[in-house]
C-alpha cells in the first residue's frame, strides 16, 4: 500500500536522517528502486516528474503500476508516490490517479499567489491523506526543460509557506538539478539555517541530490533536511551499464539482445546508486 509521506519525514527529522526520493522513469527503474528500499528495510519515496509520468503514458498508468509491484514484489517497507515538482493542474491529476503524495511547485508564482494555491491544496491533501511538498526559492539547473536560476529563498517567506500546513518544504539554497557545475558555489547553509531557525520541525527537501559531496550532504542533514531528491545520478549509472553491456558486444552473444537482459546491467547499477546514497542518508534499517 502507498503512504502519506508525512509519517517517514517525522520521523526522518527528528532522528536526523533523511529519506530518499528517488524519481522513476519505468518499471526497471520502479523495481530497482523497491526491492533496494525492501533490501534495507528503508522507507522511500518514489518521485514522478510531469515528463516521466507522460512518459509511461500518464500518472493513472504509473499510479497501476507502483501500486501493483508494491503488492506483487511483496514490499512492506513505507513506499511514498510523490509528483515531483507538479504544476497547479498535474497536482489534481495525481490526485485523481491515486498517487499519495504531491508536490505543488508555485515557486515561480508571485509569493500571494504561491501562497493562496497552496493553501487549497494543503486542505484537499488533508481530506485526501495526501503529503504535500511546497517549494519557495526556485532550483537552479534543468529538468524536464525548465531552467531555474539556483536563487536562495527567502526565510521569511519559507515560514509563511510552512505556516500554511505543508507536510515538507523544498526551498533553494544554491542547490541545482543535474550535474554540478565545476564552478559551483556549493550549499548555503547560512540560508538553510535560517530557514530551520524560522520553521522549527518542519522537514525540509533537498533537491539536486546528485554530485553533492557527502559531507554536505551530511550537514544539510543536520540542519534540518528530511528529504534528498536524487535523479540524475540514477540516470547516469544505468546509462553507464547498458554502454558497456553494448561496448563489450554482450547483445550480439547469443540472445543478449532480449531487452530482460540487455537492460539488466542498468537495473542492477540503478540498485547499486540507491543503496549508496540510503547509506550515506541514514534511512537504511529505519523502515
Ligand atoms: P538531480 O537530478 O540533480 O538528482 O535532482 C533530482 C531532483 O531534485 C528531483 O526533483
């Protein structure tokens, strides 16, 4: 069964650990991403971005989807199904499609209105038991097309986000999608401290997980981040298998050619990435 998220993230914040979101892409990615979180009795949040959802052709089919494997793979650690970075009308298609999480991305809106939409999904998610992340301060770098300048929120204005009753918050703090520049400034905690100082037990998101040094990583923990969004380094390690199952001729042996196996390095490197970064976040035996 899917869960409200908001349960692992208490939890995660106030034993100073944080839960992964690892974003989906399809059903290899979905299982690596499961039978990981089972291996090590972690809980886990499974995001789907508004790219990845038409994708797999529409959130119904991957809401079908997680919801069945979770039953037939037999999962019983927590398992999240949370829209990544929804625009005001994806959040009430995953709504409808049965996913138990969503995060409501306003931060490109004007604060008032960032505000006043938020506020209406935070009550249909209460009535719904749906989490609901908000994001204030947009993130820098590229997903799904969309460009973000990388700003660092505001904290002030983080409080009045969490005020609203969200159940976690992103906020940026120089972080970036993708790959990090060689350039980077790296985190600013001076602003993340700020904004744990202004909204007290709310979890925070990280996102940009990928090519973040661990100990960063480690001090965002301890300054209040709850939730770490990793995507592209998942991307990365399955791209990276399948080049040398095909470099090393694997798919011209025999029937190395049958998608189960020619895509099962990159499954098993998907494995390997998730396992690493639920270590270096602290979720592992947390389930
Ligand atoms: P990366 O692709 O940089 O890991 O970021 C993932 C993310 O933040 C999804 O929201």
């Amino acid at each position: 069964m899917l869960v409200n998220a908001k349960d692992m993230l208490t939890k995660a914040k106030a034993g100073k650990y944080a839960v992964g979101q690892f974003n989906i892409n399809n059903l290899e990615w979905t299982r690596a991403v499961l039978e990981t979180a089972e291996e090590l009795r972690s809980p886990v949040i499974l995001g789907v971005s508004a790219g990845a959802g038409k994708y797999m052709t529409g959130f119904k089919t991957v809401a079908a989807m997680v919801d069945a494997m979770v039953d037939s793979l037999g999962i019983t650690v927590p398992v999240a199904l949370h829209l990544d970075h929804g625009t005001y009308e994806d959040c009430y298609k995953c709504i409808e499609a049965g996913f138990s999480s969503i995060m409501f991305d306003g931060s490109h809106y004007p604060i008032e209105e960032n505000i006043a939409k938020t506020k209406e999904l935070v009550a249909v998610c209460a009535e719904k038991n749906m989490s609901l992340e908000a994001e204030v301060g947009s993130i820098g770098g590229e997903e799904d097309g969309v460009i973000g300048a990388g700003e660092c929120a505001d904290p002030a204005e983080c409080k009045m986000i969490a005020d609203l009753g969200v159940t976690m918050l992103a906020a940026g703090i120089g972080n970036i999608h993708g790959v990090y520049p060689e350039n980077w400034a790296g985190l600013s905690f001076e602003t993340l401290d700020g904004i744990q100082q202004q909204t007290g037990d709310m979890p925070l998101v990280l996102h940009g997980g990928t090519g973040i040094p661990a100990d960063m990583i480690k001090k965002a923990i301890s300054l209040g981040v709850s939730k770490i969004n990793v995507n592209t380094e998942c991307q990365l390690s399955f791209a990276a298998a399948v080049r040398e199952y095909i470099e090393a001729g694997k798919d011209l042996q025999g029937k190395g050619f049958d998608p189960r196996k020619l895509l099962a390095p990159g499954t098993a490197a998907i494995k390997a990435t998730v396992k690493e970064k639920m270590e270096l976040f602290g979720s592992v035996g947390k389930a």
